[in-house]
C-alpha cells in the first residue's frame, strides 16, 4: 500500500499526539494521587465500594480507566459519587482539544487580552510588544511617557508576561525598579494598575489582593451559562496571591456565598484562614452577582471559547475588575470536587467517541 506524504503526515501527528496525551495522563493521575492522598490523610481512607463506582464509571461512561483517578479524589472529598463529574485531565485531553483549540490559545496572551474583550474592566496600562511600549489603546509610546502612565497615581505596577498563571511571571514594580531594569529586559507583557480591594478580601488576608475565580461555558444551543465559582485568598507576606500557597473556598454561583470549608494546596480542608482566623461559614463575596454578570456578558462576546476562567476582584467601591482570563488548560478539579458536577447536560462525556486530531 503506498501512502501519500499528507496521510504519512496525519499518521506521525497522530502517534505524536497519542505520545503527548499518554505524558498527560500520567502527569495528571500522579497529582490526583497526591491529592488524595493528602485527602485520605486528613479524612481516613475512602470507601472501596466509591473507588470500584468511580473505575466503572470512567470505564464505561468516559471510555479509559486513565479518566477514574481524579474521581476518586472527587469522591473523597465529597464523600459520595455524582454522575456526570468531569476528570481534570479528561477536560485537558478530551474536552477543549475538541472545542476550538487554535481559539483557547489565545488566552495566554496578555498583551491581545483587551483587543478581543474590549472592556474598562481590564486595569490594563500599557503594554510591552517585541521591545515596543504602547499605551492602552496601542499607541506606541516613549519611555518617559510609560512611566508617568504607570507610575503618576501609584507608586508601583504590575507586569504581567504573555503565557503566565497561576501567579508565575507577575512582577510588582516601583518607579526606581522599572528605571533600573530597563525596557530590554522586559517579555512581551502587560502593565496593570493596583487594585485596592474590597474590605471583605481585606479581612481574610491583606497581604494579597484576594481572586474570584468564575468559570462560564458554552451551553449547547451556543448560549453561555455561569457553572462553578471560588475564591482564592493569599497567605501572610504573599505580595500575590499564586496557586501553590493559595486558600481556596468554593462559592455558591447564585449568592456568592462561602462554603463552610476552605482547602490548602494539599487538600487538607479547614473552616477558617490559617493566619487571620477568618471563618468561611456565612459570609459571602460582596457584589458577586455582579462579578458573574460580567464574566457571563465577556464569555458571550467570544463564544468561540468553550469554557473559560475568569480570575476577578471586587475594588473598594464596589466596582469589578477582571485580573485575567484563561481558556487554555483551566482548571476545574477543585470546582467539581467541591461544588461538582458543575458541567452536567454539555454533552462533555461523549466527546472521547469523536475522532478528532490535537493541535
């Protein structure tokens, strides 16, 4: 049989990409094993009969016992198994490689965040392009202009990279830092103005401007629907708050009210702030419905995404700025673990019968 140079092509693609994904789920499987194990040691061991749903259910339902791990922690957490939770690494693998994966991409860029929302919700600045500075709206500027933008009203900024998260690549800049480091040693990234946070985040930790994470996503008839919500809460002398030293807490998507029970990077669950003392149980973020409003408007501005997680804070005044955005592997293990299954009725889980290429 000969085979053309397009299908040897698609063949070595195709075996690249199963590579790829196998490095995945291996990858993946071993966090999910560390997180219940660090479940398992807080809580005590989780039932056998919970772990055998959990394997038939990826087996029989998501097609691969690589996809029960995650659900397992799943099930720990929440103590019982729930049709229709989504593994991490089944979103990762199966999910958004299926739904517009060139779009998602576009979503680590920083610098194209606000020419694709368009919104005052942004607390962009200024911009570095290819050793290029520009003003907010793109007008390529000078060095001394750029540093009365950034520094006139705050006495520091922060720059954010092009490709960062999780708190990786955020740099807080003074006037005497940024003249010191010099435009070339600056990626491509964005200047961002401080946000003076609402006195709610202030009590849970003022060290660290305080995130809502609220993640929208595609319905089927292209309507776009807000699925799960936390917070992300910082430690004592973080200067941002970054997901490796985060406390997270689930929220109620309709009041934005705090589950009582927050968890540690290790899964290790507890019911108030380990430094402030704050406790999780009857509060809820202020003007959260409004924060859900505006993830849910931008989502249907560019509804080529999927799913999307919007990382917001509520300022002083009540206004809501959007921090940033992610399209691109976001996660939703903590969400479905907590508060799941928050995808259910998306049509996710048939997904791995349709054959389709990543790129």
């Amino acid at each position: 049989m000969n085979l053309s140079a397009d299908s040897l092509k698609d063949v070595g693609i195709e075996v690249a990409t199963n590579v790829a994904n196998e490095v995945r789920h291996i990858r993946s499987n071993q966090r999910a094993r560390l997180a219940l194990k660090g479940v398992e040691n807080q809580r005590g061991r989780t039932d056998s009969a919970l772990i055998g749903r959990c394997n038939e259910y990826a087996q029989e339902v998501l097609g691969s016992r690589k996809f029960a791990p995650w659900l397992h922690v799943y099930a720990a957490v929440s103590g019982e198994f729930r049709e229709g939770w989504i593994p991490d690494n089944y979103y990762g693998v199966i999910v958004y490689p299926r739904k517009n994966p060139v779009a998602v991409k576009l979503s680590v860029l920083k610098t194209f965040t606000n020419r694709i929302l368009n919104t005052d919700a942004l607390p962009d600045l200024a911009y570095a392009i290819d050793g290029v500075y520009f003003s907010r709206d793109f007008r390529p500027i000078r060095e001394s202009e750029l540093v009365d933008i950034l520094f006139d009203r705050h006495d520091h900024t922060y720059f954010k990279s092009d490709y960062s998260n999780q708190g990786r690549g955020t740099v807080i800049m003074t006037r005497e830092d940024f003249l010191a480091e010099g435009r070339s040693m600056l990626p491509d990234g964005v200047f961002q103005t401080p946000i003076r946070q609402h006195d709610f985040f202030e009590a849970m930790c003022t060290d660290a401007t305080a995130t809502v994470r609220i993640t929208t996503a595609r319905e089927l008839d292209g309507s776009i629907g807000v699925k799960a919500a936390y917070l992300r809460v910082g430690r004592r002398n973080d200067d941002i708050v970054r997901s490796a030293n985060a406390v997270k807490i689930s929220l109620d998507i309709d009041s934005g009210a705090l589950d009582a029970f927050g968890y540690l990077p290790d899964w290790h669950r507890i019911e108030a702030h380990p430094d402030t003392g704050f406790r999780f149980a009857g509060s809820a973020v202020p003007h959260f419905n409004e924060a859900a409003a505006l993830c849910k408007s931008l989502h249907e501005s560019c509804p080529h995404m999927p799913c999307v997680g919007w990382d917001v804070c509520g300022e002083q005044d009540g206004k809501v700025k959007l921090m940033e955005w992610n399209a691109f592997h976001n996660g939703i293990k903590f969400s479905e673990a907590t508060a799941g299954p928050c995808f259910r009725g998306l049509g996710w889980e048939d997904l791995w019968r349709r054959k389709t290429l990543i790129v």
